[in-house]
C-alpha cells in the first residue's frame, strides 16, 4: 500500500504503532536473559583459568570452557563464588598443583578444588543437577589423543557420517552374515 505525502505527514498510523509495539516486546524480552548470561567479570574467569592451568599442568586450557565451568559452578552453588577466589589467589601463592592442594586442604576448599579439576577431566560439573561442558575436549581424552577415539557408541569415532566413504561402500546396511 502506497502512502500519499499528506497520509506520511499525519503521524503515525494505528497499524505503524502495534507493528512497532510488537517488535520492540519481542526484543526486550531477551534482553534479561543476555544479560543474565554474563554475569561474571572477566578478573574471576581469569583467575579461574590461572588457577585451573596451576591445578591441571596444562597451559593450553580453553578460555571459553573455563567460563563455561565457571558459571556451572557457581550456579551449583552461590557459595563457590567465594571458595574459588580464595582458591585464586592461593594458586598464585602455590608453587605447583602439590602446594595448591595442600594450601586448599588446609583452608578447607579440598573438596571444592577436587571438583574443578574433575569438571577438567571429565567435562561436566556434577551435583544438584549435572551439566554437560565439553565432550571431545575433556582433559581424559588427551593421554590417548594420538592412539584411540574420543569414546562414543559408535565404533567409527564421533561423527563419522560426515566424511567421505571409501570407494564402494554405500550407506545401505548389509545384514552379513545374514541373520534374518
């Protein structure tokens, strides 16, 4: 529908008003949940990641699962906000993973450490509720990297589907031997 000039220099129109009405409900209605998802600071990721390369040895840890197990630990429980900074700042105090634990033993945060090096190895956070961080890149996988498959129910490796077949196979199943 064309507007004439004098229609344009009337205002806004009933139809106009609800559009807009409607597209800027539904953009604020997701506006909570992003701010929602960044609701730690950059200095206790940080010192996260810091503390969990001194735990784990390993110094090529990612930044974004180290967030990622950040926040589920803290959403396990509101109190570890507080635990894992003063682990933070006894992992810059700690010489190695030995002295961290020991430190960590002694102030009473044993049980918190053993959990973020476990949320490491085996890439979930466990507890009230278990969460899913990281399958293929969970520090288990890495001593045998070079030899077996990230484990998966299917023989062929994790997403096996997506590569090219060898020349002569097809994608039908064979019942060999034959079963049925």
């Amino acid at each position: 529908m064309r507007h004439s000039r004098s229609q344009l220099s009337r205002g806004m129109t009933r139809r106009f008003f609800t559009n807009s009405a409607v597209c800027a409900a539904a953009l604020l209605a997701h506006v909570p949940i992003a701010y929602a998802q960044v609701a730690t600071s950059v200095d206790d990721v940080g010192g996260f990641l810091d503390l969990s390369r001194k735990l784990s040895a390993y110094d090529d840890l990612d930044p974004v699962i180290a967030a990622r197990i950040y926040e589920a630990l803290l959403a396990e429980d509101a109190a570890n906000r507080d635990g894992l900074a003063k682990l933070a700042t006894l992992s810059a105090g700690a010489t190695d993973a030995g002295a961290l634990k020991a430190g960590a033993g002694a102030a009473g945060l044993g049980d918190l450490l053993t959990a973020v090096l476990m949320a490491w190895y085996t890439g979930t956070v466990t507890g009230k509720q278990t969460v899913m961080i990281a399958y293929h890149d969970a520090l288990m996988y890495r001593p045998v990297a070079d030899g077996l498959v990230t484990l998966t129910y299917c023989s062929k490796g994790p997403l096996w589907w997506r590569d090219q077949l060898p020349p002569g196979v097809t994608r039908v199943p064979v019942n060999f031997p034959k079963v049925l």
